[in-house]
C-alpha cells in the first residue's frame, strides 16, 4: 500500500519480564497515530520490537548476554527512541533500569549518548488502587532527571489509563531523530 509521508519509527522496549511491555504495546492504539498523524501531516508506522533479558541474579550480569550480544548491532540498529518500562509494585523491575538503560546505549552506541531519546514509563498503578506500590512517582521522577529529563508515564495497560498520552510522547520523541 503507497503511504505517503509515512515514518518508519523503529521503537525499542526494554524492561524485566511482566512488567506489561506486550500490554502497553497492544493498548497503544492507532488513535495515538492518527492524532499524531493530524498534527504533523504524516502518517506513523510505529515498528515497536520487545527485547526481554533476564539478569542473574547472583552476578548481577545478563542471563541472555551470549544471545544478546550475538543479536545486539542488528536488533538495535537505527532505534529512534527506546521505552523502558517498569512496575510500579516491584522494585526490582525499577532498579534494572539502570542496566537497561546502560546497556542499549552499549549497543545502540549512539554518537550523542547524552541526547538518545528514551521515555520512562512506570505501569501497573491500578493494582490494588495504589496500595501495592513500593516505587514513588518521584523516585522514579529524580531517576529521570539524573538522566538528562527523561519523560516520565505512569500507566495501566489494563485499564487503559495514561497509555495513549505516553505513546504519543513517545512517537513525538522518536520524531526528533528524525
Ligand atoms: P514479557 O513478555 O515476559 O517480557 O512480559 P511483558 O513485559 O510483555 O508483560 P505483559 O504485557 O505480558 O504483562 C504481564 C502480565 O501483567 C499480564 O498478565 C498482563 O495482563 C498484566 N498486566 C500488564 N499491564 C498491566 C497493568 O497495567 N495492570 C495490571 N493489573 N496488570 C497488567
């Protein structure tokens, strides 16, 4: 099908296993991309790629690294914009943000590092209304303002709460590298 003024985006999602990267990706409605598509006169097509790695964890090193790297220039090559995403009730998925972060630079190996967009998204803040929650909203706010203002989405996938505004902060992000 001829598009004209399509976009490829090429989207990364990184972070630990459940934590709703599948989710949110399936909640993300084409709405997000027609409105954003109004706005700029160009229709998105949005490539969002699921990478899951599992962290051992007596060494604190990738479980996966072998596949990882053996996938990793080509898999990563030209990302526009890398979504992290954790859960809100668990803190562990919050404290791997680092090594997720780090090591998609690692492979992505941009040559403004400093500069790469990324979004943070914390999900799951429908579960138990809220009191199940072990990582703040501004725990994870300082987080993204030590790495350079990071925006930042707090989510449910399951009720559909805050997902098209962070995806469309998202393909907005993934536009600059454009
Ligand atoms: P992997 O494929 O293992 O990497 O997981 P994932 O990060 O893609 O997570 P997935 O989307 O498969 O969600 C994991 C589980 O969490 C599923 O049972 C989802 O239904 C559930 N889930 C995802 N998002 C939410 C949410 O916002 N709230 C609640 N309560 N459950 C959610």
């Amino acid at each position: 099908m001829f598009m004209p003024n399509r976009t490829l985006l090429k989207v990364i999602v990184l972070g630990d296993s459940g934590v709703g990267k599948t989710s949110l990706m399936n909640h993300s409605s084409r709405y997000v991309y027609k409105r954003f598509s109004q706005q700029y006169k160009a229709t998105i097509g949005a490539d969002f790629i699921t990478k899951e790695l599992e962290i051992d964890e007596k060494t604190g090193h990738f479980a996966r690294q072998e596949r990882f790297q053996s996938l990793g220039g080509a898999f990563y090559r030209g990302a526009d914009c890398c979504i992290l995403v954790y859960d809100v009730n668990i803190v562990k998925s919050f404290e791997t943000l680092q090594n997720w972060h780090d090591e998609f630079l690692k492979q992505v190996n941009p040559s403004e590092p400093d500069a790469f967009p990324f979004v943070l998204v914390g999900n799951k803040v429908d579960v138990d209304g809220g009191s199940s929650r072990v990582v703040s909203e501004r725990t994870a706010r300082d987080w993204c303002a030590s790495r350079g203002n990071i925006p930042y989405f707090e989510t449910s996938a399951k009720e559909d709460y805050n997902v098209d505004d962070a995806f469309l902060c998202i393909a907005k992000t993934a536009m600059v590298n454009q």
